[in-house]
C-alpha cells in the first residue's frame, strides 16, 4: 500500500511538469550604435576663415566678431537664430546652447554658448540675425529708443544693488530683448496702436518707479550720510538714480514702449 502512495504522488508530479511548459530565458543583445552617426558633418570653408563678420559694436564693451566660416557652422547648428516664427531670447536659448557635430577629418568638435559668456554671446548673435529680419534701417528709430530705455531700467536697479555681475552681463542680453520687441511690432503694429491716451498709464507708471526708488533708499544702510563723504555721496547717487527715470520719462512716446519697457521690468528685474 505504502508503494503504491509513492508511485501516486510520482506520477502527480510528472503530470503537473508536463502541463507547465518550460520558459524561455531570451536575450537580445543591445544594438551597436556609434555615438557620432546622428551627428552632422561640416566641413570647414578655407576661403571663409579670414572672412570676419562684425556681429556686434559697442563703445562701452568689446565688440564680437566671428568669422563667416564660423557663422556657417552656426547657422546649421542652431536653426533657432534664422527661424521662420522666432521665440524670445531666453526661450531660444533654454532650447539649445551647444551642439556637437563631426568636423572633414571625422574628429567630433563642439560649438558652445553653455556659460554666462557664452549666452551673453548667443544673445549678441540672436540679436544680429533677428536685426536682418527685421530690417536695420527700416526699424532704426525704435532700435535704438529700445536699447536706451532698457539701459536705463537696467542701470536703475543696478544703482539701487550697488552694481553685480547680473546687470553686467543684462547689459549685453537686452540687444536681443529689444530685437524680439521690434519683431513683435513688425507682425502685429495694430495690438500697440491704441486709440485711447496712455499718458495716464505712463505717469501712473513713472510714479511708481519714483516711489519703489525712494522706498527702496529710505531703508538703504548704506546710503546714509557718514563723517567721510557726507551727503555729497547721496545727492550724486540721487542724481544718477533720477537720470534713469528720466531717460524712461523722455523716451516712452506711445504705448508700444511703454508697454516693452513694462515686460521688460518685469521679466528681469522683479
């Protein structure tokens, strides 16, 4: 009786096995994928190198010059400077800030804007094709109103912070900002031409200035009067920090600045 329970239970197990078909361990090797096959190839053009491209000029800094051997790499590896529908500066950036691509002897090079230099830069080059698009003498007037009034919202609150590397490098990126706002013109003058007065809008928003400076100042430690420079040290950072808002005051002539002017604050220094 014993042998036959075992004989039983023998052939429960062999039924059971057989019912469970034996899994399969596949492997599948990984596919080999050389990391420069989706890399383009460009070519440097000899007859370009010693071609020098003036991309931005300013008397307060360096200019930035490139050459047009350069230019062309950059024109096929950053398509976001001559796009169809071009975005704002810091979306354009934030999409792309350096790329790789195979140079004629098969060797991987790398064009980079991937610092606070190198966006300074970007922006510059942003700037300089955006200004083509725009047309340069067909916008000059606002170009140049542009840039002087975003000067003075940047030196304003780099008085009001003693300076910093921040309004340093501001000075260069708002080439590209007032590019950008002079584009937003070009394709729609008729949101800005509003039938109605702004210069309520504009003294509401001087005065609000006015006052966010005073505030700020009243509060300042710093900006208190010492035995070494007396009040003579206020009255000229007064001076400097008044010259500001009055460049605001002279320059916004209609809507369409008062309102950049806004964005621009806002975007930046708020």
């Amino acid at each position: 009786m014993k042998n036959k329970i075992i004989l039983w239970l023998i052939s429960c197990s062999f039924l059971v096995s057989c019912k469970e078909p034996k899994k399969e361990i596949i492997t599948v090797k990984p596919k080999e994928v050389s990391a420069n096959k989706c890399l383009p190839h460009i070519k440097d053009n000899p007859k370009l190198q010693d071609e020098m491209v003036l991309v931005f000029a300013d008397e307060e800094i360096d200019s930035i010059v490139f050459s047009k051997n350069e230019l062309n790499k950059i024109e096929i590896l950053f398509p976001v400077f001559k796009a169809k529908f071009p975005s704002n500066p810091n979306e354009s950036y934030a999409g792309k800030a350096w790329e790789n691509y195979i140079n004629q002897d098969g060797k991987e090079e790398t064009i980079t804007f991937g610092s606070e230099v190198g966006r300074d830069d970007f922006c510059l080059v942003y700037a300089y094709y955006l200004k083509q698009k725009n047309g340069e003498q067909k916008y000059k007037l606002e170009r140049e109103k542009l840039i002087q009034l975003y000067h003075a919202v940047n030196g304003l609150y780099q008085g009001l912070n003693y300076g910093g590397t921040y309004f340093a490098h501001q000075f260069k990126r708002l080439y590209a900002d007032a590019e950008y706002s002079i584009y937003q013109l070009a394709v729609g003058k008729e949101y800005y031409d509003k039938k109605y007065d702004f210069q309520k809008q504009k003294k509401l928003y001087i005065q609000s200035l006015t006052q966010y400076v005073a505030d700020e100042e009243s509060q300042n430690s710093y900006n208190q009067d010492d035995s070494i420079d007396g009040k003579g040290k206020n009255s000229e950072r007064a001076k400097r920090l008044q010259g500001e808002i009055d460049v605001l005051q002279k320059l916004i002539t209609n809507y369409f600045y008062l309102n950049e002017v806004q964005k621009f604050e806002m975007n930046y220094y708020k």
